[in-house]
C-alpha cells in the first residue's frame, strides 16, 4: 500500500523496511505482553524467534465515508478488504482512467489473498458476532467488494495459493483478458499479519529469519522475514491500452503456472517443476532465454529454497554458462523481499511492481543483504550475478526483458516474463496511428496478428480507392524477435498478408457482406513499424453493420 513514487525511493534507496516486532499490528491487536511472545529457542513452545518484520503504519485508520460504508461494517471488515479498497482506488487513479467511466464495464478483479488473522480475533468471541461478521471476513469478498464498490461486472474472484498467490492472480487476469471475459482486470494481492499463530508455527518449522530479515542467496541466509503490504495493477490488452493512449509501465510478454506434485514433502520445492514453469513462461512470451537480462525471485532466503531456485534458474537462463564459447551475457538476479520482506500471498504483485518500474525507468535496484553466495550453489562458470548496486539499465525499452519467479508452499508455481513498452522512433504507437489519414471510425475492439496490431475498418479516400471501400490495417513491430520471419522479402509479407485476407473472408461477419477481398497497398512506415493494408469492397450500406462486429485473427 505505497505509492508508486515512494516504492520506487525504497528500491533506488536501498532501504530496508524491517521494524521491532513489539510496535507492529499484531501486538496491537492483541494487545498482548510481547515479553511473553518472544524466545530464541525454535523448539520454544507457544513462542516465536524473530522480533523484526516489515509493516504497515495506522492500519486500523480507513475513510468509510469516502466509499460510503457505515462504520459498523467498516469496523467488522478484515482490515485487508480496507486496504484493498484503498489501493484499488489509486491503482486507476494512476492509470489516468476515470473510475466512474468504469461503471457496469466488464473490469475484472482477480486478488491473491491468504491470512484471516482478522476472522480469528473477531470470531474468537462469539458475542461480537453479527450479520457483518461473515462478509466482513470472508476471503472472496476481497475481491468481490472491490466489484460491487465500482460496479464492474466481469470476473471477480480471491486465489489462494500461499506465497504465489497474487503472481497466479495477475497471470490469471492476463488470461482472462485474452479469453475476453473481461476488457480491463485490476490484479494484486494483500498480507497483514494480526495474530502471532502463524508466526509461531513458522518458528517451530525453522522458516523464520531472527532478525527479520530476508538475505535471499546469501552464505548466511537463515529464514525469511514476514512482511505487510498490498500491490495492485491495472492490466489491459496492449492495442487498446495504445489506442486509448491508457499509461503504459510495460508489457506481459506471456507466463505459466503449474505444479510441484508429489515431492520429498508437502513443502518442499521441486527443482524439475520450477524448470518447466519457466520454460513455459518463455514459451508462451516467445522469448528466448539469452534476451532476458534481470531476473525477479521468489528468494525467500531459506538455504534449501534458494538453492533449489538458483539452480533451477541456472539451468535454464544460464544453460550456456558451461560452454567456453558462450556469448551469454551476465543477468542480474534480485529479490524485493530484501527491502520489504516476504509480503506472501501479496509477495508475487510486489515483485512485480519492481521489476515493471525497473524496465519501465530502465534501471536496476539493489538486492540488499548479500555478501557472498551460498557455497552449496553451482558455481563453476556462473554468469548469474546478484544485482549489489543501483545502475542504469542501458538498453532499449523493448529489450529489457524480465523474469519474475513466486513459489508457493504448497507447490504452486507462477514465473511470468515482461518487457518495456517500445515507443518508436518518431512518436509513440498511438500517435503513430492518430496521424494515419482518412475518417477513423469509433471501435471498441482491436486484435493482434502475430505481434501485430489490427486497427479498426475504416473509410479511406485516395488514388484508386473508392468511397465504398472498406480498409483493415495491420503495424507490424518489426524491432520485435518474431518478426524474423517477416522481414523485408516480400515473399513473406505477401503470406502474411495472404493469411489475413483469407482471416477476413472467412470471417462469418464478414463473408455475407462482402463482394470480393483483395490486397490493394503496402505502405512502409519506417524499419520499426510496418504498415499493411487490406481494401475490401461492399456496399456503404452494410458499413454500419461490419462495424458492430469483432473478429480475432489467429
């Protein structure tokens, strides 16, 4: 729950969030001696060793009035469900977006969510009990809430899957978004920490940092600290994000989920399964390993976690380290649970949050608490190295690409890749298309072709053409790697267009209108983006009716 200006001062900053124990919520809330709460012996029963976390300030404070909620039901909300609230309010705000345009929209709210230390301290009496009680505390009305709060109709749902949970969340609502049950999806995740219990089940499992500190892949790496803390973000398809000239951080180049199964515990992570996640997530952003320059990682700091995370990565993002004639060049791994602790079921959203205000300002932010790396890691011709320092990220917006990693304890894994937004060498996307002639009509619905944008049907005038010609254009970004196979032969423009042509025929919206589809001009913008066009005939009177259709081109 912190701005973005102030997020992006902790990383640069190099600070560490880490604070005493006896002033965070949970003592507060339980207004408990903390004298009787601490002991370092992990086998301590009813204990916990660690008295430093990161948390949150006046959680208890929260403007009920400004969303209109009574403060009988406020007061009986899971603090996390006001939070959210809260967040959810300044993550459109920062969008540019008006929140009352959204209103009876299909927006999506996907939230990652786990902790119900609230449900506990209030259900413990059951003479506080009430009829708010049950919505107050329940894990889907955080997400559901936020729906209801703005009246957004699509998909609303909470994911629980312990410390990848809001990562799974952002993954899910990037799917959503693809399969159009939603146009614009708000994704993130929330942790508070109210009750000692968990703290204490963690102490006896040896999970838990004394000092509360995170020293992910480090010699002295010795638990994970807990933190608090929301994240949300606002996620659209990238064609209409440039259309609408929406703020752009960066682009989800594409990502993966799956399972750990059965492994030596319930607990335990699996090299193998982390692998293919990856390999996955880079399947589906079609990018190659090589490209990728900074990685975001679980990196809890527990000496098996890290060791199996590391050399999962090894294996894949430095697959060429042991072959002497590698050009691969060094890649930067880092962790934000070193400036804030490990935020669990909201831990995936902030590194997120991270790594697209890195690509985005192109810069790379300190990973604290390192000094040297844990011995038992594979070593020999590394070329993983830890990001120490603060330092410009010297590249073109488009190629600074990035994994992000978040592993759950239960073996639920999400790794996603992102990139910078590419603006172009003469202006932006979206002013690249504002000046393209002719009388653009209002569209709510644009597609990719295989990394291309398809800009809405129009009228064109011009030599050649006629006024009841209809003209379907296609950008191609010729900067990105897949665009390899299109490059200036025109043998391979002509398929490409070719297959959008035969698209537009057989499309059932279209083929019952149209007289003939035909290729008519192929105008080159500049080397980075490629215009196509494609000029079908039909009669002025069935425009109106083409424009109320949509078709995706696969």
């Amino acid at each position: 729950n912190i701005k973005i200006k102030n997020y992006y001062d902790n990383t640069d900053n190099s600070k560490n969030n880490s604070k005493n124990n006896s002033k965070n919520n949970m003592v507060l809330y339980l207004n408990a001696d903390k004298n009787k709460l601490f002991n370092e012996d992990p086998d301590h029963l009813g204990t916990m060793t660690l008295r430093n976390g990161s948390f949150i300030d006046d959680i208890r404070y929260f403007d009920a009035q400004f969303f209109n909620i009574s403060s009988d039901e406020a007061d009986r909300m899971d603090p996390q469900q006001r939070i959210l609230l809260e967040t959810s309010y300044r993550a459109v705000e920062n969008s540019g977006i008006k929140i009352s345009e959204l209103r009876e929209s299909d927006t999506g709210v996907f939230i990652g969510i786990s902790n119900v230390d609230y449900r506990k301290k209030q259900f413990s009496v059951r003479e506080q009990i009430d009829y708010l009680s049950g919505t107050g505390n329940a894990l889907s009305i955080a997400a559901n809430r936020i729906s209801y709060q703005y009246d957004w109709q699509g998909p609303s749902l909470a994911v629980d899957t312990a410390c990848s949970s809001s990562l799974v969340a952002i993954q899910q609502a990037c799917d959503s978004i693809r399969n159009k049950q939603c146009g614009l999806a708000l994704a993130g995740g929330v942790n508070l920490i109210l009750n000692p219990d968990l703290n204490i089940a963690f102490s006896q499992a040896r999970m838990l940092s004394p000092d509360g500190q995170c020293k992910s892949f480090d010699a002295e790496a010795n638990g994970y600290g807990r933190g608090e803390g929301c994240g949300l973000v606002l996620l659209e398809s990238l064609p209409k994000a440039i259309v609408k000239k929406h703020k752009i951080y960066g682009v989800i180049r594409g990502g993966a989920i799956n399972q750990d199964g059965r492994t030596n515990g319930l607990t335990a992570p699996s090299g193998p399964s982390q692998v293919k996640v990856i390999q996955n997530a880079l399947s589906q952003a079609k990018v190659d390993p090589n490209d990728v320059n900074l990685i975001e990682a679980h990196g809890t700091g527990t000496p098996l976690g890290d060791l199996i995370e590391f050399n999962s990565l090894r294996s894949v993002y430095d697959s060429l380290g042991n072959n002497k004639d590698s050009k691969r060049k060094k890649i930067l791994l880092g962790s934000v649970k070193t400036n804030f602790g490990h935020l669990e079921a909201a831990a995936g959203a902030i590194g997120f949050i991270k790594t697209i205000l890195s690509v985005y300002h192109g810069e790379f932010y300190p990973h604290l608490h390192f000094k040297s790396f844990n011995p038992s890691m594979n070593l020999k011709d590394n070329n993983i190295k830890i990001s120490k320092h603060y330092r410009k990220w010297n590249q073109k917006s488009e190629n600074r690409i990035s994994g992000i990693s978040s592993f759950g304890f239960g073996g639920t894994n999400a790794h996603l890749i992102v990139s910078g937004f590419h603006q172009g060498e003469n202006g932006s996307l979206s002013e690249k298309f504002d000046s393209s002639p002719g009388i653009t009509f209002k569209k709510t619905e644009h597609w990719f072709y295989n990394k291309a944008v398809i800009m809405p049907g129009r009228i064109i005038a011009g030599p050649g053409i006629n006024k009841n010609q209809f003209v379907w254009e296609m950008y191609f970004n010729g900067s990105h790697p897949g665009f390899s196979l299109h490059r200036m032969e025109n043998g391979n423009i002509l398929s490409a267009l070719a297959s959008m042509e035969i698209a537009l025929w057989c499309a059932p919206s279209i083929n019952p209108v149209c007289n003939k589809t035909e290729i008519r001009s192929i105008q080159f913008f500049n080397p980075i983006f490629i215009n196509f066009a494609l000029i079908v005939d039909l009669p002025v009177s069935k425009i109106p009716e083409i424009l109320q259709y949509s078709f995706c081109l696969n």
